[in-house]
C-alpha cells in the first residue's frame, strides 16, 4: 500500500505552519478535493490542542462526550500526544488524535485514537498508529498495549499488535 513512503522528515521552513507548531508531513496519496486542491497532511506532538476541535473530532466518530477539563488534563499528564492536521491553503483541520501513557522506561499504553471518518480507509489511521509506535520506540518503550473495541481488533491487529498474546486477562475496577 506505501502508506509510509517516507518516516515524515521534519518539515522545512518553506512548509505551511499552521499555528507555528511544529508539524511533521506525511506523503498521503490522492488527498485533493472535487475541485483538484491538493492538501497536505501533517502530525504533531504538540499538546496545546484546542479541545472544541478535538471533542468536534470526537463527536464526528460517535464517542461520548467527556469533560472538557478532564480532557486537558488527560492530555497534560499523557506521555505522548499526536494530532494529524490537513492542511489545505491557509485553513487546517485536526483530522486524527492518538496519545499515550507511560511510565517512561518499559511500558506505554496507546488511548483515544481517532481519524474523521470521511479520512478514514486511506492509510491515515495506520500511519497515525506507525508514527506514535516509531515515536515511542525512539524513546526505548518496548511494551506498547492499548484497548479495543470489537469493530477495531482487526485494524490494530494488521499493525502487529497481538489479543492477550501471553493468556494474560486484564481486570478492570470501575466505582459503583
């Protein structure tokens, strides 16, 4: 498929930067409107994420709606958070979100993974998941787990990612 033909070298100064944070670009294939505008699609690990957008990304996949203060601090105190904008002239657009926990030596956890449905079944989703992998990899985590609805376990099983590989059953405390 080529969904990562290059590991999105940093972008130069020449590159839209939408915001001035800093964005990495990804080579998407047939990313141009009905009037041939092309955009360009770009991640980033910065935190400073407008969380109206992000619960508007949220809402446009079918999740429930959170607190929004309990969103920033989600994302305050997550190890890695990665935002997928498209860019198309001046105007960007935050299409997809990942972010991760970790306790910064052994063990990460992968949460809130999203991407605009009307994005979704182009590649965006993998290279959103391979970009936040490569990252965490880059900083020595080697155990990288997450959670999966039923309707997603075939998706993240073609990233590699394994169904309780070692007979390992998670438990869950919830309040009453």
């Amino acid at each position: 498929m080529g969904f990562l033909k290059s590991i999105f070298s940093s972008s130069d100064s020449a590159s839209p930067s939408p915001n001035a944070i800093s964005l990495e670009e990804y080579s998407a294939p047939g990313m141009s409107d009905r009037l041939g505008t092309q955009s360009r699609i770009y991640f980033s690990t910065d935190r400073s994420i407008d969380l109206y957008e992000l619960e508007e990304l949220c809402d446009s996949v079918g999740w429930a709606r959170r607190p929004l203060r309990k969103v920033r601090k989600a994302l305050q105190h997550s190890y890695m958070v990665v935002s997928m904008w498209e860019v198309r002239g001046s105007r960007k657009r935050l299409i997809g979100f990942a972010r991760a926990t970790s306790d910064c030596a052994f063990n990460a956890t992968v949460w809130d993974v999203a991407i605009r449905p009307e994005f979704q079944g182009k590649g965006l989703g993998k290279a959103l998941m391979s970009y936040l992998i490569s990252k965490l990899r880059r900083e020595d985590i080697s155990n990288i787990t997450l959670f999966a609805d039923p309707h997603v376990v075939k998706f993240y099983g073609g990233l590699g990612f394994l169904a309780d590989p070692e007979g390992i059953k998670g438990m869950f405390w919830y309040p009453n």
